[in-house]
C-alpha cells in the first residue's frame, strides 16, 4: 500500500531549498527592504512608567471605647484603604475621559517630514476648535489635511471616504478658515507656532472619545507591584515623549483630585450628620442630666457611696452608745435595788465603775465614803455610840438622796437610750433603701454615661471628618511619569531577526507545500513518501554500462546483492518507469557483483530498444524471438557470451514484448535457464498496462524498480501500483540529477 501523498518529505524539501537558495537571498533583501523602510518611517516609541504608594487613613485609627466596641461589632471605625479598589478607580472609563479632555487627545496633530509623520503633540502650527461635548458624542472619526504655503496662504481638505467626495476643500485660504467636518463646522486657526514663510503638511485626526477611551484604557497597563506593598504602577507607550508623560502624569493628578474630592464630599456628608445627632445627643443627655438631678433631689442624695459610708459609720457609733447607755441603766438598776434591800442598809454600793453621769458618781462615792467611816466607827465604838448613831442617820438619809439621783439619772440615760434607738431605726430604714437608689442612680448614671461617651464619640469623628477636607492626597507618588532611554520599537535588531527569521519562514513554508503537492520526482525521498518499499540505491543517471574500474558503484551494487539475492530468490526483474531510463547498467552491475560472489548469472534482456550485447560491444548469436519461432534452437543456442557476462537478447527491434512474453516456450526457456544458472535476471521493459512485464512477475522472486530524476509523479504512481499488486518483494533505485 502507497503512503500518504500529503506526508512533508524532508529530504525533497531539503533538495528545493539547496536548488533555490537564491531565492532566499532575494527574500533577505525584500524582507529587510520593508523593515528597513518600516524603520524610516516609524516614529519612535518609547516605554513610561510611574509609581504612587496609596496612603493609609491614619484618623481611621479607633480613639475611644465606644469606637473600639462599635468597629468590634462592624457597627463604625474606619477600615484601610484597598489597594485593588484605587486601581479600578485608576482604570475607570470616567476619569480616562477626563485625561482626554485636559490633554485635548482628541485631535491628534502630525506633521509630514519626509517619510516620517512626525507627532506635533501642543507643537502644531494650527488648531481645530472643536468643542468638547461634540468630541464626547463623537460616533466616527475624521481626518483634516492642512497644507501652509510661504505665501501665508492654506489648503485645507476633509475626506468625505474612499470613493466619496470631499466634503471640504479649500485652496489658497488665509487662516483662521471655518471647515465643514462630518460632526459641524469648526474654526480652523493659527497658533503661535504658525510661521507664514514655512511650507508644511499636517494631517488632523479627530476621534470621538468613547472610542479613544476604549484605545487608551487598553494602552496604560496599571498593576499592584507586590501584595506585601501600596505600590501602583502604571505602564504606557507612546511615539511622543511629552505626551506619554503627561498622560500618566495627568491620570495620578486626575486621580488625587477625584478621590480627595470624593473624601471631601463624603466627609461634608458626615459632618451634618454627626450635627444632626450631636444636636439630638445634646438633648438627651441634657434630660438624663436633669433626671439625675430631680432624682436626687427626691430622694436627699449628694453621694451614694459617701453617704451610705457616713450611714454605717452613725450607725456604728449609735449602737455603740445604744449599748453603753443600757449597761449604763442596768447599772442604775442594780445599784436602787441594792439600796433598797434592807440587808445592805450599811453597806457599801459594789459598783463604783460605769456610771458615766458625774452626780451619781459622785453621791455614790460620797455614800461608800460614810458607809466606810461607819464600818471603821462600828468596830471599835459600841452601839449607842453619839457618833455611831449620827452617822446611821446621815447614812440614811443620804440612801434616799442616792437613789433619787440615781433614778434621775437613769431618766437621763433612758432618754438618750430612746432617742439613739430612734436615730438606729432612721438610719437602718435609710440604708434599706439604698440598694433602691443605687440601682436607680447606677441605671441613670449609666443611660448618662452613654450618651456622653457617645457625644465624645461623635465630637471626635466631627473633628476627624474636619481633618479629611485639608487631606493630603491619597496616592502619594514616588515617581513621576519618565521615559525609558532606549525606545521599545522600531529596534534594528529587531527588525533584522525578523528579516532573518521571515527569510528562513517564507520560502520554506512554500517549499513544504511544493513538497506536499510535488508533481514530479526530484530526490529519493519522493519514492519512499509514495511507495510502501524503499529506495535501495541512489545514482547518478549513466551513460554507460558498469564500468570495471569504478569501485564506489561496485560497492553499491554490492550492496543492492546482499539486500536483494538472499536466500530463495534466484529470478530477478528490473523495470523502469520511463522508457528512456537506462536498465541495462543496473542489469549487467547488479550481475558483476552476483559473479564475484561466485553466482552463475544469465541476463534475459527483454528491452526493444536497446540492447544490452550491443552496447558492451558484442554481436548476438541469436535472440529470444529465434528461440521462440525455432524449436531447433536450444538454451545454449541462444545464450551471448559476451564480456563474462552470458545475456540472452530480445531480437527484433521495434517489436513489442508484451505477446512473447506471454509465449509458451518462453517459460520452457526460463525453466532451462532455471536448471543451468543460479540467478536469472530479467531485464525488462516498463511496467505497465501496455509494456506489461506483468508476463513475468509470477516467475519473479524479487523486482527492482528504476526511477530517474523529474519521473511524473502519476507515472510513478502507476508503476508502484503494478508492482505492489504484484505481492513480490521489490526495491527502487534512484537515477538522481547529474
């Protein structure tokens, strides 16, 4: 079965290229013409960069409780700002629109200097007033072509499209000239650049800003530098240094000014909010200070925990006196009770300690002084004793007198008793009750204090807000808008390998596809990409039979007999695929190198048009077509010696061979050949419907196709279809180009 015909054949294409490298030369210089022109031509563009950090929100640090709590809750504080959130502001259509319509990007102004269109970025001798609300709806773009003579006169002329009228032209016109342009009539005027004695040609192109927007938004290339850092950096390429500048420069002021103004905004709108609630905060605490106050005032409160302190102190103390004054009244007690007993008449009072009050102290010692005299006087005194009976007396009456101001006293101590329990239960029934005013007083003074801490807050975020409308700017740059030294295009280098890589690209890619879609053979290569076999041998197309001194064509056909005469194969037929390739030098090689391998060879030359004992020099004894039309004549008979080499020919010249092959007694000459010889080769004509060597392929063991340089691929097509159907074994040999 044939191979793919659409297979890329390497060598084939190695073959095309070695033949045309010229034409990869000229390709050089093409290529590299173009790119060197393109390198003229082009203006230079160069790389941009800038840096801003974006600033942190230091006033969102929390400076109270209430602040903490509430930003713990998510319920307020301020949070920092995101970086990915200012570079989506960065890349917002709005304010690209707005850098477009500071620079005036709309119109972009350039100048014809040679082969260059040099940009005039606020350089241009001329301007174009169109209004910027025009430019904003602005669906299609236009172009004005302006041309200055030295004269001071101007040609102005709009397009009206490729194969439409202009819609404008003027000649000879002095300037400032009213130009009709597909979005109105615009004042067309001088600037001071304008020189009246320069000759110039300026080409005004106006775009409408969405879609200058979409080109610039797709051009400044804006990116976080590294997540552990606020860094932004914006990216742009432009043909004009200025112009790339400012364009980033402009977009980072734009910026600042957007956010802070925003800032401002925002802060205003937290202002009067915050005085809003400040006002109604103010209020209330105004209320719960007078509910504290009308509490207090209810309730006799200065100082909860001060008086609730004095309170158990009195009270401490009251009992304490509670206590002295009822030992005080027990002591009184006991002492009447004393004196009243008749047994203790002339006795002395025990108790002398504890009676607080100064006159029944003083009676009572008074008392025990004359009980003492008595007892002194009634030991050694008798009875009837003067001084004994005066002091009974006095005694007595003084027990009297002792008691009445002992019960005076005790009067006075109940009375003081009395009054100090009465305060006890006063301050007992007030410091029952504190618990109720504490918990009260703590609830007001904690509604109290929440409103206040509150008021603080909000004062605070007042003062804070105040502080944002003299803000510095939220994107603090590091680098200003430069330029790279070496621009980014057009590079000669660049250029150059482009030429190179497109030089060795184009002509390969067209000798590929000639490969794929070859219509004749050129290299070995295109056999095997259309056989199923292999191409045994590579020669060059000769003129001659085999020369005997040649030792490199020995060698390969040497090579060919070890590949081709193995085991079991004895008859072996050559073919061609033209009629003009030259078989008998394959025949009588291939047979050189079976006799030197010591292989009795015979060559049956079947051509009619060439033959193969005539060209070594030899004249025919007789020839197949006499074997044929004489059954006299034997195999010896017909057998040429000629050279060492034994060749049968084919005999009449101009006959075809395709009926005597078919021929009985030519099969009877094969199997007498078969018996003398060790090989048979059979050299043979073409191989197809109407030279057909199809009479011999069954008596074939091996077929050996020749092929010479520019065969037709169909004719070769043909040919490897005859053989393969043939279910032989077979090879090509490949007359390659001289």
């Amino acid at each position: 079965m044939a191979r793919n015909s659409d297979k890329i054949d390497f060598s084939r294409v190695t073959y095309e290229i070695k033949k045309h490298w010229y034409v990869y030369l000229i390709t050089f210089i093409v290529i590299t013409g173009i790119c060197g022109t393109y390198w003229l031509i082009k203006s230079p563009v160069y790389a941009f960069h800038a840096k801003l950090i974006v600033e942190q929100d230091e006033t969102s640090t929390p400076s109270g409780g209430l602040d903490q709590m509430m930003q713990a809750f998510a319920l307020g504080g301020s949070g920092s700002v995101s970086v990915q959130d200012e570079v989506l502001v960065l890349q917002s259509r709005s304010l690209m629109t707005d850098v477009i319509a500071t620079l005036g990007l709309n119109s972009e102004y350039t100048e014809k200097q040679g082969v260059k269109n040099v940009p005039l970025y606020k350089n241009s001798a001329v301007l174009l007033d169109i209004p910027q609300s025009v430019l904003d709806t602005l669906q299609e773009g236009f172009e004005v072509k302006v041309k200055t003579h030295n004269n001071g006169s101007v040609d102005v002329r709009v397009g009206g499209g490729l194969f439409a009228k202009d819609l404008f032209n003027i000649k000879n016109a002095h300037l400032p000239v009213n130009v009709k342009t597909p979005a109105g009539s615009f004042q067309l005027s001088a600037t001071d650049k304008y020189n009246t004695k320069d000759e110039k040609d300026i080409k005004i192109t106006v775009t409408g800003t969405n879609e200058l927007v979409e080109t610039y938004l797709e051009s400044v290339v804006i990116y976080v530098e590294s997540l552990k850092t606020n860094s932004i950096i914006l990216e742009y390429e432009d043909n004009n240094i200025q112009r790339g500048k400012d364009i980033l420069n402009t977009l980072i002021s734009h910026f600042n000014v957007r956010r802070k103004m925003e800032k401002i905004k925002t802060a205003n709108e937290k202002i009067r909010f915050i005085d809003e609630r400040l006002a109604i905060v103010s209020q209330e605490l105004n209320t719960a200070d007078k509910e504290i106050e009308k509490f207090k005032t209810e309730n006799d409160l200065t100082d909860i925990m001060a008086e609730a302190g004095i309170i158990l102190e009195q009270t401490s103390v009251n009992k304490a006196s509670i206590v002295g004054l009822q030992t005080q009244l027990a002591v009184f007690d006991m002492i009447c009770n004393f004196l009243e007993d008749p047994a203790n008449r002339y006795s002395m009072i025990p108790v002398t300690s504890g009676v607080e009050y100064e006159g029944a102290a003083k009676s009572i010692e008074t008392y025990n002084n004359l009980v003492l005299e008595r007892t002194k006087l009634d030991m050694s005194a008798k009875k009837d004793n003067k001084a004994l009976v005066t002091l009974n007396k006095q005694i007595d009456s003084m027990r009297a007198g002792v008691v009445q101001t002992l019960q005076k006293a005790r009067e006075s101590a109940e009375i003081a008793y009395n009054d100090f329990v009465r305060e006890d239960s006063k301050y007992g029934a007030r410091i029952r009750q504190l618990p109720a005013h504490e918990r009260i007083y703590l609830s007001l003074m904690r509604d109290r204090e929440v409103k206040n801490q509150l008021y603080i807050f909000l004062l605070q975020q007042r003062e804070s807000n105040s502080l944002e409308l003299g803000t510095a700017p939220i994107g603090r740059i590091i680098d200003e808008a430069y330029n790279e030294y070496w621009k980014i295009s057009p590079r000669g280098s660049i250029l150059l390998a482009i030429s190179i890589l497109l030089t060795l690209i184009l002509p390969s890619i067209y000798y590929v596809f000639r490969s794929v879609k070859m219509r004749k053979l050129c290299v070995a290569g295109d056999i095997e990409t259309l056989s199923a076999s292999h191409v045994a041998l590579c020669l060059p197309n000769p003129e001659t039979e085999i020369s005997g001194n040649n030792q490199e064509v020995l060698d390969n056909f040497r090579k060919l007999r070890n590949e081709i005469a193995t085991d079991g194969v004895r008859n072996i037929v050559i073919t061609t695929a033209n009629n003009y390739d030259n078989a008998s030098f394959v025949a009588t090689g291939l047979a050189k190198s079976l006799q030197m391998a010591v292989k009795k060879t015979l060559i049956i030359d079947v051509e009619n048009n060439t033959s193969i004992a005539t060209s070594l020099g030899c004249t025919p004894t007789a020839s197949i077509v006499d074997y044929l039309n004489n059954p006299a004549n034997t195999l010896d008979t017909v057998v040429t010696h000629c050279n060492d080499f034994d060749i049968i020919t084919f005999g009449i010249e101009g006959l075809d061979s395709c009926d005597i092959l078919y021929h009985e007694r030519f099969r009877t000459l094969m199997q007498n050949a078969q018996e003398k010889y060790d090989n048979i080769i059979i050299c043979g004509n073409t191989f197809d419907g109407h030279h057909s060597l199809g009479a011999v392929t069954e008596m074939a063991d091996s077929i050996i196709g020749i092929v010479s340089y520019d065969t037709d691929r169909k004719i070769f097509e043909e040919m490897e279809k005859c053989i393969a159907a043939s279910n032989t074994k077979y090879c090509y040999i490949f007359y390659k180009k001289a």
